[in-house]
C-alpha cells in the first residue's frame, strides 16, 4: 500500500498531547500567550468574515459550529453545550476544532478543544480585565466554582495581576475543590460562603455559574462603584446572572453585538441598549475605562475569533514538538482525477 | 498517566481505513447499501433540520459546513472546493464528517469524506436514476472522465441496471484513465471523441465536469427525447453544464430548492420555474417520470442529508471491523466540574 503523501496528513492534537502542550509550555504562559494571540486578533477585527454560530437547538442542548476566516486562514469550533450532562457524568461543553488553508481549502490542523477552550475564555477574560479593571485591582470574587473557575482565577493573576480570589459556589464541594486547585498557585485563596462576602473587597467580580434558568448572581445592591464585572455565564438564551438594574449603572463591552444581544446577559435590556465592542476599547477606536467610580461590564458570550485565535496560537507552539501526531484524513491521489485508482490500488 | 474513558474516544475512520472497509464490503455492495440509506432518509425528509451550507468564499474557492440533524443524531460535513487546485497536484475538493448524539452533543464518529462523498454523490445519482430514468436503461454517456467518472458508472451498474457506458472528456487522457478503471467491472466500455458521439444510445446523460465557468455541455440539438439527464457538475454559483432551453424542455427534480437555486442549473432559469424536490417522488408525494418521452433532469447539487446518511452508514459498518481507530478528542474528566483538576494530574 502506498503511504498517504504530506498533505493528506493533517496534524492532531489529542487531549493527552494538549495537555503536556500545557505543561510544557506552562499554564500561565500558555495563558499570557493566548490572551496576545486574541488581543492582536481583536485589534485586526475588521479583517475577520463574522457570522453568528450555526446553531442546532434540542430540548437537551445545543450543538454549534463556529466559523472564521481572515482571508488567509479558516477555523471553525465545533461545541456543543448540554447543562444536563453533568447529572450523567458527562461535560457540559466539549469542544475540537479545525484551521485550514484558505488558498487550497486543505485543513492544516485538527485539535480538542475542551481544554483550549477553557484556555481562552479565561485568557480573553482576563485581557479584557487588563484593559478595563480598575487599576491596581489585586482581588476577584470567583462566583461559581466550576470547571470555569481555577482558569478564571490563573489566568487573571498572570494577565490581569490580581493577587486574591474570594471563592463561592452555591455548592461548597465545588468551592473546596477550587481552592484545592489552587492551592500552591500563590493566589491567596478565601472561601466565602455567601455571594455578598465573596464580593467583599473585590475590584473584580467574575460569575459563572451553570443554571439554564434566568438567575440573578448579581443583584442591584450587592455591587458598589469602581468595579470591573466579568460575566461569563449568561451566555444563552433564557441564561442570564447580573441584575438589569447593575447593568443599566454599569457602561457594557461586548464581544459581537448581534451574538451578545441573543445570548448575553444584555438580552434583558432593550435591543438598542448602548454597548461598546472590546475590539474598538483595545484598537483604540472607543473609550474603555474613563473613571475609578464606573462599573464596567464585559457581557462575555464567547465568540469564533477568539477559538480562531488559540488555534492558530497552538498551531504555532507545537512545530518541532511531539505534542501532536499526523492524522490520515484527506485522500490525496498522486492524479487528483485518479481517486478510483487510488482505491484501487489500496486493495493490496 | 489516567488513560481516557470510553466517552472520550472517538471512533476515527481514515482514509485508509475507509479504502480497507470499501473493498471489505465491495464498491458496488456499498454503493447500493449508500444508495439505500440516502432513499430512507429521503423519504422521511420532513423529519430534519434542513439549512443551506454555510460557506466561506474567497478569490481561490469555498470552504463549506453542512450541517443536518434528524434530531437524534447530528451530523456536518466540511468540505472544500478549489478548482485550481488540480493544477497544484491537489483535490479540488476534501473532506470529513462528523456524526454526534443530540442528546449529549458527543460526538460518536469521525471520518475522512473525500473518498465517502465520491461515493455517497453517485450512489444518489444512481438512486434517483432508478427511480426516473426510461425503463430498461442501459446506457449512460458519461460526460466529463474525472474523479467522479467511475463511481457514477458503477453506481450506475449496480443501482439502477445499466450495461454500457460511453465516455468523454475535453482531455482524452482523462477519458483512458476512467476506461482503465472500469475494465474488468463487468461494464461495456466506448471512448469517444466528442460529446455528440458520447450519447449516442444512451438513455442516461451524466454530466460531471470540472470547469468553475458558465460552460454548456449539453446543447439543446445533442438532447432528444426520452432520456434521463443526470447534472452533476453545475454545483456552484457561476458553474453549469446544461443549455437552458434542455432545462425548459425538460421535468426538473431537486434536492433542497433553496440552495439549487444558487448552486444548481437552474440557476439560469426564473427563480419560480417549477421544480420537484426529489424526495416527494421518492415518498410518493409527487409523480417521477410520466412518459417515456420526457426528459426527466436531476439537477444535483449535493445536500447535507445524504452525507448524513453516508455518516448513518459508516457507523452502522464499522461496529466489530477493525476500520476505525478511537480518537483521544474530548477531554472527560471523572469529575466534570473539575477539568483543572484532569489537566493537573496529567502532568506526571
């Protein structure tokens, strides 16, 4: 049998070779380096061919694809999302995704995303807080003690410089597992076993917490002035954790209005509600932070640039290591109008 | 190292694997086996999600998602089209599929497409030529002696009973390739040397060429009565084979109007010129072919269904074969709140 040719050979990150990715390159440079990758996509935003996901709905979940190009690169993440999983033992989330060469449409690398995934929605949390936290904010209350909550926490201590984290979970399981994790990270660690003392003290209050249902992490009275709210959670439909009234105090950053609008927490205020786009704040085309008093929101839904960002950043990092393996997964003829013949001849 | 459970791996089908399981099964026991599962789940059309693919155009080609599910299971295809490729010693088109459980958004098979597709696309062809081509079809001119040429003539054979084929390419080399191919398959071979010459006799006229312009492949003196006309090759916007005043003549049957209507032959004619959508034949909702003096055209574009159905098959064969190899693709952690704590212990 004929050995498949390079380019039918597409490289493969598994979960076990991305997660001594991660070792290897160590989980807070790997963080600070994927927050660079996202923010310098940002800041090139208007290069990006943007389209809301490709949703397919069930009464379990939903699974959706997320395509990009920049003209020179495509990428798209498949994910799927199943709030009811985790009741079997499953994930909630998981997640691969694929780049390819725009010029000849062949893919160039394939990868899990379940972990990368978790990678870059705490590294675009985290630039995004460097950008629009308070200055010399040194501590996060952690609402929500999921799978979410340690990258949350590293990632915002390695990008965003933030020394404490005040854990609560409405589960105090989750909570000690979090601080357990962190143990060792120097973070200091407090757990709190309400959500009001979680906040205490805090510059930066992220929540991400996993019911479906309308809920309200953050009520009106709990936050104060000259805070950076992170909120990660209401991020679909029917799925939203800060107060209208906090975020009618508060001046919004978005990732991609049309997406944020459906699935933010923005989608209990008016469709028209002003929102300030993160890539204008870091280009340098719209105001982020203008007072030590504002409460900033950053209404985070993630969004195809930022996976689009991580791949080409994990593409990057694995050339010349064995964190990958080549997967035979185009057919490529020596005579691309020979496809029968290539079959032929793979009968012996 | 903890290896990963059973609901992290995926089965994986490369193309060696699929050439293997091809010749396990037999071309022509899996063409009609193709052919069966693409008629069953045409019949219950009504059942899926049906969206016209998402593609990404650039100057060089497209890159495509084509999503459907039939709300238990879920399935995409990526697949690229560069037709100057060809030239770079490329395919100008690749591809793989993905099949998931809607239920849990897990992904349960994924599988190289370009050899796949190659058979999926004539064992459509063939399964609606059995069910509109003239009684006692027995020749087919194959128009266009690509990569496609010889799974059309062997679907043909083996689905919908021809015995000749006449061949013809703009690319004589092309056309003793295809004549290379199939000897030995129990086909009457003829090369010809003009379009003209290729359908004289046949009562099936497949037309698969590759050329992205407005090109007429069939003029409207070539075509007499009586025959059935199966386009394979005007596919995208800007791409066509057959002369508008055939289409005229002719009964037009589709896959999913919406997206031949861009993609398709009739992208030449008035967008509310009648069209039968094929699955309301194959259901007995709409008459096939009436008379034997009609000229019935299948103007094929490819829909999302029937690599559904490819996938559906796939799956269903390879269960006990040694055709597949699992794919470490999801992280899954024991505890699924706590995927930091799986990253961490995998380091040692």
């Amino acid at each position: 049998m004929q050995e498949p040719s390079d380019k039918a050979l597409v490289p493969f990150v598994s979960v076990d070779h991305m997660m001594q990715l991660i070792h290897h390159i160590g989980v807070a440079n790997m963080l600070r380096g994927l927050a660079d990758y996202i923010e310098a996509d940002f800041k090139r935003w208007e290069r990006f061919d943007k389209t809301p996901r490709v949703a397919s709905h069930s009464a379990e979940g939903v699974i959706e694809l997320m395509p990009t190009s920049d003209g020179e690169t495509y990428g798209f993440k498949y994910v799927n999302g199943h709030p009811k999983n985790t009741a079997d033992g499953l994930q909630t989330v998981t997640a691969f995704g694929l780049l390819a060469d725009v010029e000849t449409g062949y893919p160039v690398l394939l990868t899990e995303m379940t972990m990368l995934t978790a990678l870059r929605t705490a590294a675009t949390s985290a630039m995004v807080a460097r950008a629009l936290a308070p200055k010399g904010a040194a501590t996060m209350a952690m609402i929500g003690n999921g799978a979410q909550s340690e990258f949350q926490s590293l990632a915002m201590q390695s990008i965003a410089g933030i020394t404490h984290v005040r854990l609560y979970d409405t589960d105090p399981a989750a909570t000690a597992k979090c601080a357990a994790n962190l143990a060792g990270t120097g973070l200091a660690v407090t757990r709190c076993t309400t959500a009001e003392e979680a906040i205490v003290g805090a510059q930066i209050l992220t929540t991400c917490t996993a019911d479906k249902a309308l809920a309200t992490i953050l009520t009106d009275n709990m936050v104060g002035s000259g805070v950076h709210i992170n909120a990660i959670g209401g991020d679909c439909p029917g799925k939203t954790e800060t107060a209208p009234e906090i975020l009618k105090r508060g001046d919004i950053f978005v990732e991609y209005p049309p997406q944020t609008r459906i699935e933010g927490d923005i989608q209990q205020l008016a469709d028209d509600h002003p929102v300030t786009e993160v890539w204008q704040v870091l280009a340098g085309q719209a105001p982020g932070r203008t007072s030590d008093k504002q409460i900033t929101i950053f209404d985070s839904v993630g969004f195809a640039i930022e996976d689009f960002s991580a791949l080409r950043y994990v593409r990057d990092r694995i050339t010349g290591t064995p964190f990958f393996h080549p997967l035979d997964l185009l057919a490529d003829p020596d005579d691309p109008r020979d496809l029968f013949g290539m079959l032929t001849r793979a009968n012996g």
